[in-house]
C-alpha cells in the first residue's frame, strides 16, 4: 500500500466528522476527530498545543503552486514524522475539510474519488 494521504483509509465515520464540522473550534487538540490523548501528547511535544495551532500547521504547508493532493500529503507525512501512528487519514481529513469551509479551495476530496 502506498503511503501518504488517502481520504479512503479514514477511520473517522461520517458523523463524528460531520460534528467536527458544525461545532465552533474549542482550540482543544481533542476535538479534531482522529486525535486521542496519545496522539495529542505527541502533538505538543512537536509545539502544537492547540487546534489553532494545528490548522497553522497545514496552511504553511500550502505554498504557492502546491495542489490539494501534495499539501495533503506534505501534512500527512508531517503527522507521521510526530510519532503519530494511527488515524493520520482521519486528522488530515478533519482538518482540510474544515478549513476548506474557511479557505474555499483549500481541499478537493473529488480528486480521490477514483484512487
């Protein structure tokens, strides 16, 4: 299996997202769907302490000419290289279709649909 960002390995159910993405953000790292309190410890051991903080993180890896698949992919692996192990569809997806609501364009989940 390939590695980097697939919508399709999310492990995050249509609810819980839908949820994430109706309800204000707290700034609690808990509330992204995908995010336990493992992957939160890791989270601030790497400087994100906040939601904020990590909706900061993917928009600096949106530079100019980046597509929705590389950034998607750039915030994947910069997931992975924190020691979170699990659920790092699921975080990428939560946190790139919520800002896609703030930031239109930011994110195409259509471009996966045939992957």
């Amino acid at each position: 299996m390939a590695e980097g960002y697939d919508p399709a390995r999310s492990s995050v159910g249509n609810d819980k997202l839908s949820e994430f993405m109706q309800a204000p953000i707290t700034g609690d790292l808990l509330e992204v769907p995908g995010i336990g309190p493992s992957a939160k410890e890791k989270l601030i051991e790497n400087g994100v302490t906040t939601t904020f903080a990590l909706f900061g993180k993917f928009l600096m890896l949106k530079d100019e000419g980046v597509q929705s698949v590389e950034h998607c992919d750039r915030f994947w692996y910069w997931i992975k290289d924190t020691g979170i192990n699990s659920h790092r569809a699921g975080i990428v997806r939560a946190v790139a279709e919520k800002l896609d609501t703030m930031f239109p364009g930011i994110y195409d989940g259509g471009l996966y649909e045939n992957s």
